[in-house]
C-alpha cells in the first residue's frame, strides 16, 4: 500500500469592490489634490471648457486608503464604500497548479461541503 500526498501552497485573499462618488464636482486645484490621494488610475483629470475636473476612472484600484480625508476641503466632498456583493479574489500559487484551478477546486470543496450541511440539516429535521 503506498500513500500519496499533494500540497497545494497557495496564498488566498478576497476584498469588497471599493465604491467611489464624487458628491459634487470638484475642480481645478482641489481635483488636482483628490488624484494624488489615490491610486494612480482611480481618479482622472479631465479638461472641461478650459478647466480641470475630477472623475472616478476606476475604482477597482483603489486600495482603500484614507488620504482624501486629510483635505479638510475635500473630505465631505467624497463619499467611500464597498459593494456588498462583489468580490474581488487574489490567488497567489507556488505549487503545481495555477491560481485559476486552486480556484475552482476550492469551489468545488465548497459545494460538496455545502451540499453535506444541507444534507445533515434535511435528517436531523426527519
């Protein structure tokens, strides 16, 4: 009888979708100030009529931080959340398999471990 055992070494992590609105448009230098207090490619610098405005390019890459919030000018001028049902899953692989497979084989643990509980649940209530 021989034993085989595989390790799969892989580093997991999952955040909410950061959500950015901008509660008023916000110019000039001020827009300036809000690029700098995120990510690059959050917010972008777009030319209107001659002047410089700020919009929410991508608020994926955001990371979450608090900087916009020192700006006494500019902190109640942006409003941050997540989305509650988006998920956002890094998968980082230093075995065999690639991060998209560890991905669905973990789901398909989670199935059958859901499909167990739900199971115990249906005799326990006969």
């Amino acid at each position: 009888m021989s034993l085989v055992i595989v390790l799969f070494a892989a580093t997991a992590s999952y955040r909410l979708l950061p959500e950015i609105t901008l509660t008023e448009s916000i110019k000039g230098e001020q827009a300036e100030r809000l690029a700098k207090s995120f990510t690059p490619g959050v917010i972008e610098l777009k030319e209107v009529n001659g002047e410089t405005h700020a919009v929410v390019k991508n608020s994926r890459l955001d990371t979450c931080n608090r900087e916009v919030f020192r700006h006494e000018d500019l902190k109640d001028r942006v409003k941050l959340s997540r989305v509650r049902d988006h998920f956002i899953f890094s998968i980082e692989s230093t075995g065999a398999l690639k991060p998209n497979i560890l991905m669905s084989e973990a789901i398909k643990v989670l199935i059958a471990k859901c499909s167990n509980f739900l199971n115990e649940l249906d005799n326990s209530q006969t």
